[in-house]
C-alpha cells in the first residue's frame, strides 16, 4: 500500500489526467443524485479484504458516483451558496494533501502556517480591524460562528465568576443563517431572534436588549449580525449595532460567511460600515472568495481571548510551548486540533493572481446579480422581489405556486441544464415562496440568464 512502484505511476498518471480534465472542464456536467439503493445496485460492494484495484474503483467513480454529484462550479449552478475555486486553488489543494503538512502547530507547519497567514493578514485588512486583530481558517462558517461564540462566551464568564454555570443569550436576527441556531444548541445558549424582513438595524437591537427581562439581560452576552444574508444578500446595519453593542458591553460578531468577501469589492464595501468595531467576524474563502472545500475563517479583535478559549492543554502537548517552536498555533484560535493547512490553495491563488484579480471576480458576481434584475424585470412574466443585494435575487414567476417552483427546478436540473431552488420570502401574511439566483461563478454569462428565465415562460 505504501510502495513506490509501477501501480503508483500507474495511479498517480489516471489522477493527475482526471484532475487536470476537470479543472479544465468551462462546461463540466452538472450532475443529478441516485438513490443510495441505486448506487449500490450499480456499483456494488467496494470495500473488501482483498481490494478492487484503484483501477475499478477509480471508473466506478468516473462512471457511477461523481455523475451522482452536483458541481458546484457549474456556471448555471445558482443555487444555496454554490462555489468557484480558482484552477490554481484546486490544483494546490492537491499539493496541499500531497506535502501531508499537520497544520495546528507552528513547530510543525511553520512555513506552511505562515504562508496561511499571509492570507489571513489580507482578509484582516479587508475588515478595517485594529491593529492585533487576526485570525485562522476554520472547516467553514458554522465552525466558525461556533469558534467565535466560544471565545465571547469564555470572556462574558472569566469577567464575572458567578456566571461560569449561567446559561448565555445571543440576540441575532430572524435572517440569520440556520447555523447560528445550530452552533447555539452545542453550546447549550439561548437565541433571541429579532423579526426582520429586511436587515437588522442597531435600534432594533436596543429595542430587543430593552424588552428582555433584568435576569435575560444579566445572561446576554453577544449578538450576531449579518453581513450579507444567505437568503438574499442583506447586509444588517452592522455600525448601529457596533454601538449598541459597545453602549450594552456585549460581544459584536458579523457573521458575514457569505457576503464578507465583498470587503474586497470598492462598489459595496460602504455597506459594510461598522464591521471594524466588530469583535470577530466570519468570513468562508469557500463560499465567495474561490477556494475549494472546506475553508471558512473567523477572526478575532483581540486574538487573545480566543486562545483563553481554545487553547487545549495535555502533557503531550508541552513541547508546543517551547521557546524554540513557538510562533502562531491555529489550534489555539478554533475549535479543532488536528487540521490540514486549508488556508494553503487561497494563499496559493491569492500570491499567484493578486488581490486585483479577486476583486474583479467579486464584482462580476455583484454585476451579474445586477443584470439578472434587469432581465427579470424586463420579462413579462417575471417580477423582482426586492432590488438585487450583493450577488443574490429574488424574484417571482408571476402566478406560480410553490410547487410550480419545484417541478421547474427539478425539471432543468434532471436536464443537466441548471440548478436554481427555491427559497421562501417572509412578508406580512407570512412567506411566499419565490425562486432565487445566488452569483459566485464569474463564468456565468449574460447568456445563461436568459436562458435560465426562458425556461420560466
Ligand atoms: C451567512 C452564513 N453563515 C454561515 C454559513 C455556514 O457556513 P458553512 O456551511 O461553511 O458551515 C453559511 C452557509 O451558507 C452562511 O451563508
């Protein structure tokens, strides 16, 4: 298994042929799911004393299992949050495996930890954050937010004893991201969710703070905004809320997984005003800024209070403490030890194309997003929703039902022609459903739109 032989050569010449056809691919397939019944009906048992060979096994990929994928790159992929990592990413996350470099400890990722943070330094600037504010790349934003409500949570109970077995409360809004409600059950908190149909603003945090009782007060501790909203791009009014926070000594974390990578695009960065009082933002180099999975990133104003937090102590692990290893330990900013430099493959496209090139691609999405409402709009049987926020749109097939929504979505993606899903969109007699485009694949074209909406006539 582990030899250096022909069948190596052998494997390494199909990988690297597979790896180098389907970065390459500008139209790779977009792929539709089987049943797992069915997969096992055509691929039959794998796993095996003796092995199938990397040869069937590698076909049975090819042939059965990827094209029951979705890729999540395909230009007419608009769907969820989808992805478009860079060819240069991709193929340094290839070498990122390959160097087999642990990436918690700077003793024994150093230059690779460093290159990381080379990146991280960019991002951080993005953010308008002081000087001291850092961060580290986590698996991706729920990692994060959860790394991130940690440390605020160790810092509300380290300031008062008597709060070390007092269950906290996070106030966030209704559009928060469906990971904030998650991230809150592990960490046994309670959620106090604002009703908004648009962003949060700081008054309605006040307002939120005001209503609660002297002892829901007294176990607030932070409260989640969002920069750019996974529904529909809506970026909360984040320096109200920097200062109600400030004015209420609570911890201001922007979740901003989705839309932080529009820090770096000048034509709505004002919109982020306030994210620089922020104390930790979430932003994922997998989602908008073209790395492949998984790579999310919180950072931190004060970094130290993060270590507080994570840091983990074992006598096998002294040695990481030492004078001569020390440097930046990310395991000491995040939830998890053991990890893989995943911040390499965005390092890697970042050196290779500069940060120029980001920013373009970035504004292509919000361009795209910017077009689509004007084709919906000029379609006849289209309406827009709202006005196009970031790189999403929601819009209305006028006269469907929800279910017209969903044969039409299952109907172009069975096709192989796009994925576009529905979403719903709240408003005073309760939600409507609604279809949604999300822009991160600078290869959409104008095009592909057009196309996209005939499908609606
Ligand atoms: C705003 C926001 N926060 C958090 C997340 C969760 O991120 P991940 O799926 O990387 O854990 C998402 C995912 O779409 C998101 O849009």
């Amino acid at each position: 298994m582990h030899n250096v032989d022909i069948d190596l050569v052998e494997m390494s010449l199909d990988v690297i042929k597979y790896a180098i056809g389907r970065i390459s691919d500008a139209d790779p397939k977009l792929g539709f799911p089987k049943k797992a019944e069915e997969l096992k009906e055509l691929v039959g048992e794998t796993i095996t004393p003796a092995g199938i060979g990397g040869e069937k096994a590698f076909a049975l990929f090819k042939d059965v299992l990827v094209k029951a994928s979705i890729s999540i790159d395909h230009p007419r992929h608009l769907a969820f949050v989808p992805a478009s990592p860079t060819r240069a990413a991709v193929l340094f996350d290839l070498v990122t495996s390959a160097t087999s470099v642990h990436g918690a400890f700077w003793l024994e990722g150093a230059g690779c930890i460093f290159a990381e943070n080379q990146a991280m330094g960019w991002l951080v600037s993005l953010t308008g954050m002081p000087d001291g504010a850092f961060g580290v790349f986590t698996s991706g934003g729920t990692a994060a937010n959860l790394s991130a409500m940690v440390a605020a949570r160790e810092f509300w109970r380290d300031r008062d004893k008597s709060r070390q077995h007092e269950r906290g409360i996070i106030i966030t809004s209704s559009g928060a991201h469906s990971s904030i409600k998650a991230m809150a059950k592990v960490i046994d908190v309670d959620v106090v969710f604002v009703e908004t149909d648009d962003r949060l603003e700081g008054t309605q945090v006040i307002d939120a703070i005001d209503r609660l009782s002297p002892a829901d007060r007294a176990r607030t501790f932070a409260v989640i905004a969002t920069g750019g909203t996974t529904n529909a791009g809506i970026i909360d009014d984040l320096d109200g809320i920097a200062k109600a926070c400030r004015a209420n000594d609570l911890w201001f974390h922007v979740d901003a997984a989705y839309g932080g990578a529009a820090l770096a695009a000048p034509s709505v960065r004002h919109l982020f005003q306030g994210i620089e009082m922020a104390d930790s933002v979430t932003i994922d180099p997998h989602k908008w800024l073209f790395s492949p999975y998984d790579c999310g990133a919180v950072i931190y104003r004060d970094p130290q209070l993060a270590k507080k937090a994570h840091a983990q102590e074992g006598s096998y692990l002294d040695i990481f403490s030492d004078e001569a290893t020390t440097g930046f330990n990310p395991s000491d900013y995040q939830i998890q030890l053991t990890r893989r430099v995943r911040g390499l493959p965005l390092w890697f496209s970042l050196a290779m194309h500069g940060t120029d090139r980001y920013t373009k691609a970035i504004e292509r999405g919000i361009e795209l997003a910017q077009i689509a409402g004007r084709l919906v709009s000029e379609t006849d049987y289209t309406e827009l929703v709202r006005e196009p926020s970031l790189s999403c749109v929601l819009f209305r097939r006028i006269g469907w039902t929800p279910e017209d929504y969903r044969s039409w979505t299952y109907k172009n993606h069975k096709s192989g022609f796009a994925l576009v899903a529905p979403t719903k969109r709240r408003d005073a007699n309760g939600s409507e459903t609604v279809s949604r485009f999300c822009f991160i694949n600078p290869d959409t074209t104008e095009k592909d739109i057009k196309d996209i909406l005939a499908t609606m006539a």
